[in-house]
C-alpha cells in the first residue's frame, strides 16, 4: 500500500471528544479520537491526531509538514456560553433600556421549544442573564432611525458611569446604543471616554463597540451578539493561539481556520470571533454541497437523522440560504447562520400513546445518545424509533456502531408491546412497523414542504442523505416525490467532519442600508441609490481584504460575491438576492437587480403577490470575499461491474417487511466496489449507519463511492 | 406511561426543582399515578393518621374519621367540620379595609382602594397558617371555592369505588 501523505487536517473539538478527520492527497482519510481538554484543548487535540495518524502508521512530526490546511471547529465557546462561565462584562445602552436581558424580547423564553411547548405559556422561563442587571447601564443621549442626533451624549453621565462600570471589575466593556448602526459617533465617544478612564487608573480592558463589530439593525440580536463577542468568544482567542502554537511545534506550517456559521472558514485573527460560535451542523450541507457539485448538480435537498433531530437544508444554485437573525441557545443572534430547519423527529425520537386522544405521538424529547429500551445501560424506559428498527429486524441488534454496542431486542419487543401495540390492540410488529411508516410519512412532509416553501419541486433537486439515521430511512421518506437522485455517500459516518474540510476560506460582512426605491424613480436617482450601494459595499470589501492580510493569502486573490436583502417598501420580509453584476453602475443595473428580486419573490410567494405598487427597499448590503484553498478530493475508483463481490455478503435475515415476514440480504458496505448494484430488499452495513434498501429499489454504487438509490418505475408512485 | 418517584413528587411540591428538571414535567403528558402517590405523600407528612381522601389545598385535606364523618382537615390537626360546610365559616378572618392595613403589604398607591375591594385573610384557629385570601368587594358573602362531589369523582376520574 501507498505511503499515506496528509493534506487536510479537521478538528472537532466537542464537549467531551475531540475527532480528528486527516484527508491524503487521494481522498483517502482516517478518523481519531482523544479526550477534549478543555484547558488546554491543544493536548487533546494532538493526541486526537495522533490517534488518527498512527492508522497510517506515522506521526504528527512526520505528517504535520505536509498538511496544507486546517480546520478547527468546535463547541467549546458554545459551552462557555451555556455554562455561564465567560468574562465578567460590563455594558453600557440607552438610558431605559437598562433592562434587555431580563425582558428577552419575550421571545428568548420559549425559543427553541416544540410547537406545543410554545403554546403551553407555563413552561416558558428566562434564562439566567449572562451580565447581571448591577453591571448594565443606561447613559442619556440618543440617535434617532435616520442617524440624526436627537438628543446629545450627556458625557458626565456616560463617564460616572463607566467608572461605575470600573468599579465592579469588569474584564469587558460592550457598548450597544439605540441605532448605533445608522450613526457610530455616540458608541465612539463613550469608547475615548473609557479609554481615558482606564489610562488614570493604569488599567486596559477591551471595549467592544457595536456599530463597529455587527452594525446592523434590532438593537436585541446586536447586543447580545456583542456581549457573547466579549463574554465567550474572547477568552477563545487565547486558546486557539495555543493550538497553532502546538501545530506549529509539530512543524506544521499551514494555517488554521476556524468554521463559521455562514458556511465559511475564517482565520483565527478574525475581529469578529463569535461568528464561529456554532459549526456542528454545517460541515454536513457543506460537505453535501461540495459533493453535489462534484456529480455537476447545484441544487441539493441535504438531509441527516441524528438521535435527537431531522435536519433539513437546502442548496440552490450553488448557494445555501442563510438566516440573517439566527437564534441559538436561547439567544436572538445577528451573525449569518447557514439556514437549517431541524424538527424533534430522530432515531431516539420518543414514542407514546396521547392518553387525552389515544393516539401514538413521535417525539419531540428523544432518548439521544441512550439510543431507547434496547439498550439496557441506557436506562431509558420509553420506546424509540430505533426501537421499532430493531424490532422489524432492520437493525441487527449485534452490529450496532459495529458491534460495539450489543443491543436487547426482546427488551424492545416488550415495551414495545406493553406501551403502544396492546393499548392499541394490535400485533406488536405491526404497530412497530406502523410507527416507522408514520416517522417517515412525517420527514417525507417536511421534505416537500422545504422544497415547495421555496416555490421549487423535488425533481429540481437531488436528495443526500447521511448521519446514522438518514439512509435507514431514505428510502420510506423519498418515495413518490420524485427527486432527480437519492444520494447516500458509503463514508456517511464523517461525513461532517468532511464537510469542514470542503468549508472556503470565506469571509462575509453586511451592513443595514435601508434605502428607499420609490416608485417612478428616475435615472438620477438610480445612479445616486448605486453610488450609496457601491459605498457600503466597498466599506465591506475593505473588511474583507483586511482580514486577509492578517493570512498569507492577501488580498489579491480575492473572489468577492455581492448580495443586497430587498423588501417591497412597507411589508416586513426581506429575500437575499445575488447581485447580477460585481458593481452597480447604471440606472439599467439596478434595474436588473430589482428585476432579480421580483423573480424570487414571485416563486417564494406567489407571482400574484407581487406588490411594487409602492416602491421597495434595500435593507441590507452583504459581500462575501473567498480565496481558494485546497480541498478534499472525491474517492475515484475504477467501476468493477454491478456484482458485488462475494465477500461483501454478510448472510440474511427476517425483517419485517409490509405485513409479512421477508428474507433480506445482508451486505457489508465498505466490501462493495463501485459500479455494484444491490436490489432490495437488501439492508447495508456499516459501522455507523445502515442503509436499507426496499422491495422494487436498486441502489448503485459510483465510482466518488456514493450510492444512488433508485426506485423501478412502477413502485415511484405509491 | 409517564411516572415520577415520590422523591421528585416531594421537590416538585416543595418547589425544589430547577427550571430544568421542571420542564420536562410540564411538556409531558400527566402521569396518571400522580395522585395516588401525592396522597400517599400527604398522609406521610402530617402528624395525624385519619385517612386522607382528597388533598384541598396546600394545608387543607378532606379526611374520614374513625366514625364515618368526612370533614376538612388542618395539616396541624385542627377540624373544620363537614367537607360539604364552607370552611372559611370556622376559620379566623383578618380583614384589610383601610390605607393602614392594606401598606403593610403594598407600597403607598399601589394597592386597592379599600371602599372598592378588601382583601380578607383566612387563618387555621389550630396553627395560624394563612390558608386563603379573597379579594373582593366590602361585603360580597364569603365565597365557597370547591364543593368536590368524592363518589363521582372517585368513581368517574380515578375508576375506583368510593368507599
């Protein structure tokens, strides 16, 4: 065998463990693992590579050199955030606004809760604030909506109460006035005021400014995205510098990215650090995007069941839709956020019967990494949907995670039966098999609902399906909607990991413009409207270039994307739209660009809800800047005819199949070639995921090592 | 089936669980032996062993007597005579009624003006807790919260003859 030779080095640091993912020029990868040490998160992160490389028989010193990029993702300034155990912040707003983090906008006590849950009013609850009300304070002076000066900055007042603010200790100072984003000058000056009440007492701690970190509109999300800039993201910092310390120890020369929530890596110099607060989830749509693309499709529906949720994001044109006011742990945020829509339906997901309308209810609590009943050390006492697929025989209860795990199916069996089939009276298969039958007929809604919501049709896109869960049960819930492909990689497993390691090296910044197009406008305005624009977004490139030259990339080489948000004057929703040209400079090209909105409009919504009658507006500039970086490369392999070979067949089992019981092959995925074609019923086995195959499917290996689920004409419809 | 040992039944009543721990009770459907165990519970808390048919409100119980009676019941022993009777008739009343009293426990104009509304306090003769407070008009009669009819409600609720 070859001598491997690493290129691409992903990390992901997680509350417990850290995976490594170590790509070889040929696509090739390994997959370590050590203990996170969460004070010094570089020892676990070395030994994690380390445990990976030593699959490859070498070692950091002798692999580091030739790694030319690496990622970092982790939850660790998530934790900090969760676990209230950030910097001791100060703040400073509006005078009668002192009260933000208590009141929460309302909204931040149910966010994130089940539909029923929202509307269940007694479970909503504050969460604790992350800076307690003795350390806000409101100073006088205020900006109005148009950026004028309504009432001056009361100096006095904002120093006495800085150095109130002083006095307390605090390690940080944020600043979050009323439409600070319109006009910065009262934040700016409260900043020298600090400044030159430090110097008298000797003393430096940072001051962050909102309307110099995420000047955009909704002082809520601006300032809590501020306050986690400094409460959890600063102490970050120190860390990831200790990590490049270490790989720089190991003689690796590349440079580390960290994984953004828009979809981007970014460098660990990034002013704006908190926008790497979350990167779980969107290794998977960009790993899902890189792969579609490879395959020459850029529309992709990337779908992954977890234990505890469905996630669902959509790819159009290339692009993944993002979320401009995102909310997570229970915060309203201001930083772009990859829009994925996750709904409480996992293979963990509970099962019990409604005793008001005795009917079966999934979820949304799930069992989560206790997997259900099945699993004796898990103590869980309520069936899951991995109940019910071990039940059927889909799941052999001795190769789950590879056998690592031994699961109980007649302890399935039974609280399956007492639980839900004999409060129903009915067979316990047949109530398993129901409830899997109703799981997917679920996830097959939100499926179309997702694609259709967008004014798309599932036979625009392609369908990928990873994460333990997905391929289980792809098939049950893409059947009848009629996608161009179902696609489940054979390397499901690290799939998110992958996807990290496919992220561009990608910055992304907007500013509020809020500019009126009104109806009638004439030329001269146009022009004016795309002088204003170019300004904004020149200020934005120059954000971007600066954070470059901080790389050893520079500035040259960067592709920059435009995009403007666009509402029609007077509704509340805004749609992103891609600019049509790189700079607007005539009449003609706005024009183009309303014209582009109107387009995506008229599909989200409806052609008939077209309402230009009063003009529109452009809330929003955003310019994204990426330079290329090297990615992982696909698995090509020559096709070795549709056979599988003889070692790839495991044995049979039963499963319950549509009413009866059925003989299913059993094959081991990782023994099939590319060019194999399994027919159904057939159940594929991996380590970390099953793939089940139905009656009247194939599912065909390629040679990128991704299977293509196919159904025979006559099965498509029903 | 949803079900709770009775340590959490005795933090969920007492008030010491944590938003986190209270969730999920909430979100859940009601465990359906949640009443037979808060009973058991009750009778192990109060210092009498009178049989206890129906928890009232905190302090209160509907208990049977050795002789047959059912009557309300004090958690500190004191009996307020037939379960069907209104209880407030045997409790002490303490009336607010004027500025003076109703500032002891309001900030000066925040509370009721007492020619429109009164608060009047309800106490246990046996041990002075606080049991009820009705805020209503000077003069309105003493309102009867909950007449429970036991045999209907243990028969048709709890499935179980009333005996």
């Amino acid at each position: 065998m070859l001598k491997h030779r690493a290129r691409i080095l992903a990390v992901d640091a997680g509350g417990t463990m850290t995976d490594t993912f170590i790509v070889d020029e040929l696509g090739r990868f390994v997959v370590g693992k050590a203990q996170t040490t969460p004070e010094n998160e570089s020892i676990g992160l070395i030994k994690s590579a380390e445990d990976a490389l030593c699959q490859w028989d070498t070692t950091t010193k002798e692999a580091f050199p030739h790694i030319v990029a690496g990622i970092y993702s982790g939850t660790t300034m998530l934790n900090r955030l969760l676990s209230r155990q950030g910097l001791r912040v100060g703040v400073i707003v509006s005078k009668g606004q002192e009260d933000y983090f208590l009141l929460e906008r309302g909204v931040q006590t149910y966010l994130g809760f089940s539909y029923a849950d929202r509307l269940h009013v007694v479970t909503h609850h504050h969460n604790d604030p992350i800076v307690p009300g003795r350390r806000v304070r409101g100073v006088f002076g205020r900006i109005d909506v148009f950026g004028e000066e309504v009432l001056p900055l009361q100096e006095g007042d904002a120093r006495d109460m800085v150095r109130q603010l002083l006095d307390e200790g605090i390690e940080a100072l944020c600043v979050c006035l009323l439409h600070s984003y319109r006009n910065p000058s009262h934040e700016q000056r409260i900043d020298q005021i600090a400044g030159e009440l430090m110097d008298e007492r000797g003393m430096n701690i940072p001051v962050f400014l909102s309307s110099e970190y995420y000047p955009v509109r909704n002082d809520f999300p601006r300032l809590n995205t501020t306050v986690i800039e400094a409460y959890a993201a600063q102490p970050s910092r120190a860390q990831l510098q200790l990590v490049t310390k270490r790989f720089r120890e190991c003689n690796g020369k590349f440079e580390t990215r960290v994984m953004a929530s828009h979809g981007g890596t970014v460098g660990i110099d990034t002013k704006e650090l908190a926008r790497t607060l979350i990167s779980g989830p969107i290794g998977g749509v960009l790993g899902a995007r890189y792969l579609a693309r490879a395959i020459g499709s850029d529309d992709v529906v990337c779908t992954d069941i977890g234990g505890t949720s469905f996630d669902l994001a959509l790819v159009t044109g290339g692009d993944y839709a993002v979320k401009p006011y995102p909310d997570l742990a229970r915060f309203l945020l201001c930083i772009p956020m990859i829009q994925i829509d996750s709904v409480g339906a996992g293979t963990g997901s509970f099962l019990r019967i409604n005793p008001g309308s005795g009917r079966i209810e999934i979820g949304p609590d799930s069992a989560g990494a206790r997997i259900g009943v099945c699993w004796p050390e898990g103590e869980v006492t309520t069936p899951t949907i991995t109940d019910c697929s071990v039940a059927l025989g889909i799941l052999d209860p001795d190769y789950f995670l590879g056998g690592e795990i031994k699961l109980d199916r007649d302890r399935a069996l039974a609280a399956i039966k007492d639980q839900l089939a004999d409060p129903l009276h009915i067979d316990v298969y047949k109530a398993a098999e129901g409830i899997i039958e109703l799981f997917e007929e679920n996830l097959k809604g939100y499926v179309a609902s997702a694609v259709l919501s967008k004014g798309y049709a599932p036979s625009n896109y392609v369908l990928l399906s990873y994460g333990g869960g997905g391929p289980v049960h792809v098939a049950g819930y893409t059947k009848g909607l009629d996608f161009q492909d179902i696609l489940v990689p054979a390397w499901a497993a690290g799939f998110s990991a992958y996807g990290c390691a496919c992220g561009d090296f990608e910055y992304r910044y907007e500013a509020t413009t809020d500019l009126p197009v009104p109806p009638g406008s004439d030329d001269d305005w146009k022009v004016a409207l795309c002088t204003m624009l170019n300004m904004h977004c020149e200020g934005l490139k120059a954000k971007i270039v600066a954070e470059f030259e901080k790389t050893t990339h520079g500035s040259e080489s960067i592709e920059y994307k435009t995009f403007f948000r666009i509402q029609y004057m007077g509704q509340l929703n805004d749609l992103e739209i891609r600019s049509p040209s790189d700079r607007l400079e005539t009449a003609r090209d706005l024009d183009d660009l309303l014209q582009s909105f109107e387009e995506t409009y008229g599909r989200v919504y409806a052609r008939a809800a077209k309402s230009p009658e009063l003009g529109f507006a452009i809330t929003q500039a955003i310019v994204t800047g990426r330079v290329d970086v090297e990615k992982p490369r696909l698995p090509d392999e020559t096709p070795a005819g549709p056979t599988p070979p003889e070692a790839a067949f495991k044995g049979e089992r039963k499963v319950y199949w549509k009413g009866e019981w059925r003989i299913a092959r059993i094959l081991d995925m990782e023994a099939l070639e590319s060019g194999n074609i399994v027919e159904g019923l057939a159940i594929m086995e991996s380590p970390a995921t099953t793939f089940v195959i139905p009656p009247g499917a194939t599912a065909e290996l390629d040679s990128h090592r991704l299977f293509h689920l196919r159904f025979h004409q006559n099965e498509r419809d029903h | 089936m949803t079900t709770y040992d009775k340590k959490t039944l005795e933090n969920l009543w007492e008030g010491n669980l944590s938003s986190g721990e209270l969730r999920p009770i909430q979100s859940q459907f009601k465990d359906q032996d949640r009443f037979w165990k808060f009973l058991e519970y009750c009778q192990e808390r109060v210092g009498w062993s009178d049989r206890i048919l129906l928890p009232l409100q905190p302090h209160l119980f509907v208990v049977q007597k050795p002789d047959g009676r059912r009557v309300n019941k004090c958690d500190c022993g004191f009996e307020f005579g037939d379960y069907r009777q209104n209880w407030k008739l045997e409790a002490q009343v303490f009336v607010r009624d004027t500025d003076e009293t109703l500032q002891e426990i309001y900030p000066p104009m925040m509370h009721c003006d007492p020619e429109w509304m009164v608060l009047r306090e309800f106490y246990c003769p046996g041990c002075y807790s606080l049991l009820e407070v009705e805020t209503v008009p000077p003069c309105y009669p003493i309102i009867h919260d909950f007449k429970p009819d036991l045999e209907t409600f243990y028969r048709e609720w709890l499935g179980k003859e009333f005996k």
